[in-house]
C-alpha cells in the first residue's frame, strides 16, 4: 500500500469534499495517512480526522512560521495530545528562514522544545526547513542524535542528504520531484538509499506533474512513486513497498 507520511486535510481548501475525496482513498491504493500539524488551531481537526477515519494518523506540532503563538500552556497541551494512541510524531516542527516569519531565535527556540519533548515521549520527529539547511543540521546533530525523524519536502543537496542517512532519518520526497526542474531532488533520490525514502504530498501543496499548480491529494502519489522508481531503474512496486515499510518504521506503525 502506498502511505502519505505527510498531509494537511485540516486545511481548509479540503472543506467543501473532504469527505467523499477521503472516500477514494482505499480505492486509489492509499493505504494509510499521516496529517501533520501545523498551527494551535490545527491540533483540535487532526485528531477528529483520526477518530473519523481508520487509515488517518496524525501528528501535533507547531510549524516554524507559527512559532510566536506558542507558549507555556499551548506546550503542555501539546504533550497531553501526544499521549493519544493515533498521534503518532510531533510535527511539523523546524526552521523556515524563505517566509522569515518570527525571529530565528523564537525559530530555534520553540524547534529545540520540541525536540526535548519528542525525545521525553520517545516519539519521531518530522522536520520542515526551508533555507535554514545550516542552522537546522546543527540543531539536529545537538539535539536529535538518536531519534527518528524524516526531513520533510526535502530542497537540500545531495552531500546533506546523505548526512541525515547517516544519522538514521528519513527523506521526504513528495510532487516537487515529478518538476521538470527539480534536477537537486532527483540527484538526492539517485544518490540516496531507498531504503531512507518515504513518500509525502503536504497536501493541499505540491501537487505532481501533470497536476502542477492544482490542488494536490494523496490520490496523486503514484506519480511520485514513479518518478522515482524511474531515477532508481526499479519497478513502481518496489517503491511503494519499500517506503510502505520506510513509514512504518518512521512512525511505528
Ligand atoms: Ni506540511
């Protein structure tokens, strides 16, 4: 089965069919998928998307963009949710220096807490970072050596990637790969193992050749998984087996 180890059905470009697109899922080959949380406001959604839907999981976390609208009480709210059985990661949590919303320091700040607290719960962590590729390795090697974790949407070289498989994480590759000019991503996925691969929309963005610019679904994954069975010179199934048990072990599913 194919698994979406990242997506946005909270959002509200989803609200006028969520429910019959979530319907077309088993149909469409999706097996399971993973809602990534990404405002406060988006916790309360993705955990009635998991108790409506059997293959939804999710994960809590406060995206880098957000960060000035976390505090004390909004993380210790953050920790009670983590306890429920389908919250499976804490994210998406990292450095976003492109949109350069909040300071670097709150940045920082907030991403190293939660660091701490997905270690405390023993639970994987997944990373957004956008033009903080410095900042965000170093941050990683300080505070998250030993953990799981998968460096979502993943715009960085080639020579980085393969530091995070070193360090045991997971490289999400989603739409942007089927591009065109996407030549820095399909060199990752030529030189990376598959093995350290997992597979992700962050729906409603990112949508895949030939539905560039639209919005994206996890219905739309079988692009990705053949673009980069392409780059490998292996069969389709292969890739959506081999990133099915990638994700399962991400997220211990
Ligand atoms: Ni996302």
């Amino acid at each position: 089965m194919i698994i979406d180890t990242h997506a946005h059905y909270d959002d509200e470009q989803f609200d006028a069919d969520r429910e019959s697109l979530l319907a077309e899922m088993k149909a469409g080959g999706i097996g399971l998928i993973i809602n990534a949380g990404s405002t406060i406001a988006s916790w309360d959604k993705i955990i009635k998307l998991t108790e409506e839907y059997p293959f939804m999981y999710g994960a809590v976390g406060v995206h880098p963009d957000e960060a000035g609208t976390l505090d004390e009480e909004q993380f210790g709210r953050m920790e009670e949710l983590l306890m429920r059985e389908k919250i499976v990661a804490v994210g998406e949590i990292g450095l976003d220096y492109y949109w350069d919303k909040e300071s670097h320091d709150l940045q920082k700040k907030w991403f190293i807490r939660q660091l701490g607290l997905a270690r405390r719960k023993n639970m994987p962590v997944i990373i957004h970072s956008r033009e903080a590729a410095a900042d965000t390795f170093q941050i990683m090697k300080q505070h998250a050596q030993g953990m799981k974790a998968v460096i979502h949407c993943y715009s960085y070289s080639a020579e980085m990637a393969a530091e995070y498989v070193k360090m045991g994480y997971y490289i999400g590759v989603g739409g942007v790969v089927t591009f065109k000019n996407a030549k820095k991503l399909k060199q990752v996925v030529k030189e990376i193992p598959l093995e350290n691969i997992v597979l992700e929309t962050d729906c409603p963005y990112l949508a895949p050749v030939p539905f560039r610019g639209k919005r994206n679904s996890s219905l739309y994954l079988p692009y990705v998984a053949e673009e980069i069975a392409a780059i490998k010179g292996v069969t389709v199934e292969k890739v959506i087996q081999q990133t099915e048990e990638n994700s399962r072990k991400l997220y211990n599913l």
